[in-house]
C-alpha cells in the first residue's frame, strides 16, 4: 500500500487549506491529516483545537476569530461525534470546542471519553438550549465551559486565551521552583 498523494508545502499554509486539500482526496484520510496537522503541532508548539459542529460556517467564523486574536493555533474540525473521536485519538488536542446537540450523535459519549483518555483537556460546550438538566448533564461528565452558542459564542477566544495564560503561567512557576 504506497501513498495516493504527495504534496510538498513550501512556505506557511493554513490548517483550512490543509482539509480543504484532504477533503478533496477520496478515501480514509484521518491518519494522513493526523500526521500533517502532528507535525505543524510539533514544529510550531502551536496550541491544538479541535472544533465540532455540523455548520461550516460555525467552524470556519470560531477559526477566524482566533485567527484574529493574534495567536497561532492548529485548528482541527469535524463535523460528527465520531469524526471528532478519531482526530482525538490521534492528535489529542489541548481544548475541544462542540456543539452538544450534533443531529442524531451521541455527543455526551464523546465527552466522557475525552475526560477519561485526557482529563486536562478543556471542553466547551456550545448549545441553543440552555436548560437546568442539560448543563448539570454536561457539568457531571467534565464539561468545563457550557455556552449559549447565540449569546455567548464570542467569549471563546477570551475562555482560550485565558487557559493559554494559565498554562504558560504553570510552566514559569516550575521553572522558578525548579531553580
């Protein structure tokens, strides 16, 4: 089994360009867009974020958005529960954005795996109902962060921005202990 495709890039290229280009290639292409998007990861020591939700549109403004923040981030996206778990298993990103109510996925599945593979990873929920029982739901299996997707969309790059900050601020604290 050889490779369909080699593509070489020559100078920067953006992670949408990268699944537009996969997406054009028939096929399972997960573990060829894992390794690409590992790469950029390792090379880069960007800061991995894969979105979910069944709405282009929805994926591509929360990318602009952070794009627009000034910071550098690999952005992965899927738009079903086990697209999503695949390209987790995979890459294992540091914050998972997602849509709750993906038609006819089990996404509340999917958080419960995340938390047990990776508990550090940050999960923010987006949903259009903001009921009692599904944010206590959402709060008993790990979800860190549940938001109205229409009135609270926009505070995603602040919530990111912050645990960045936290990060970075554990890492300077075990290097001055370390001394």
């Amino acid at each position: 089994m050889g490779p369909g495709l080699v593509v070489f890039f020559i100078g920067s290229i953006t992670t949408t360009t990268i699944l537009l280009l996969l997406q054009s290639i028939k096929g399972n292409s997960i573990s060829f867009h894992a390794c690409i998007l590992d790469f950029c990861h390792t090379k880069n020591n960007k800061m991995q974020i894969l979105i979910v939700d069944s709405s282009m549109q929805v994926m591509n403004r929360l990318e602009e958005m952070l794009s627009e923040s000034g910071k550098m981030y690999t952005i992965l996206k899927a738009v079903s529960s086990e697209a999503a778990g695949k390209l987790f298993k995979e890459i294992n990103p540091e914050v998972v954005v997602m849509d709750i109510g993906l038609h006819g996925d089990n996404s509340c599945h999917l958080i419960t795996e995340i938390k047990k593979v990776s508990p550090s990873t940050v999960v923010i929920v987006l949903s259009i109902h903001m009921d009692e029982q599904m944010q206590e739901q959402c709060k008993s299996i790990g979800v860190d962060f549940f938001l109205d997707k229409y009135n609270e969309f926009g505070q995603i790059p602040a919530i990111i921005d912050q645990m960045e900050n936290k990060k970075k601020g554990r890492k300077m604290k075990r290097k001055l202990t370390s001394k």
